[in-house]
C-alpha cells in the first residue's frame, strides 16, 4: 500500500463515528454565483444583477470586480484588482469556472458583511456585522497601533 494510500485510510477512520466527529463536514453553502460575466466595461450599479460575479478587464487586464452584496442589502460592491491599487483582489477561476475572490471582503460601510468567496459560494466570517475599525486586535488594549 503507497504512503497516499495509508493517509486517505487514516483520514477515513478519522471521520468515522467511532473517533469522534474531527472532520465532521458541514453542508456547503449554496452557490451565490453561478458564472463569472466577463465585461470591458462596468455597468451601471442599476444594471448589476443578483448572481452574477461581473470581471472587469481591458486588454487582458483585469481591472474591476463587481457584484451585489451577498448580504441582500442591495449594494454593489466593487472591488479594484489593479496591483497598483491598495488595498486589491485577485479572482482566479475555480474548476467549476465559478469565481475564487482573495482576500476577503470586510465592508466598512453599511451591512458590514465580512465574507470571502470560494467556487461562487459565499462563506461568512463570524465577526459580519461588526465594523473593521473597531475589532480589538491593535493591542491588549485596542489602543496601541
């Protein structure tokens, strides 16, 4: 038996019932966004679909990323994917053809949903809801920078 062979056994039982739930695995959450629509230019923020992952690009650039907020807000979030833009993101293609989107999101304005995007699912982060500004992860205090 190769030595991948032992570690998938060894991850099989595992999981098993007799050793507790390590792996227990969560349903996934639906897809959000079933396809990437691939634009040269931004639409309108009226024009923006629900479901629908919008890739901005000029000459093989990518320049924009947008979408409606997952959250059900209403709000188009738009997101550079410039290298030269601080902060930016990088969407990559997932073997379904959905959109990857790193990093995660954090709005810091209005819902504040913090959320990242993985084969077109939205997984949400357990701190969605909370503004950026205010986390308390400066210092022990939350007053040191």
């Amino acid at each position: 038996m190769s030595q991948n062979d032992r570690f998938a056994k060894w991850l099989r039982r595992l999981s098993s019932p007799t050793h507790g739930r390590w792996f227990s695995r969560k349903p996934l959450p639906p897809i959000t966004f079933p396809n990437i629509g691939v634009v040269d230019r931004p639409p309108p923020n009226k024009a923006v679909e629900k479901n629908v992952f919008y890739f901005v690009s000029r000459e093989r650039r990518p320049k924009w990323a947008l979408f409606q907020c997952p959250c059900g807000c209403g709000e188009v979030v738009t997101l550079s994917l410039q290298r030269t833009h601080r902060p930016y993101w990088v969407v990559r293609k997932s073997r379904n053809r959905r959109a990857n989107l790193l990093p995660s999101v954090w709005r810091d304005v209005g819902c504040m949903s913090h959320f990242w995007i993985h084969d077109g699912r939205v997984y949400w982060c357990d701190d969605s809801g909370s503004s950026p500004y205010l986390r308390q992860s400066w210092g022990e205090h939350g007053d040191e920078y």
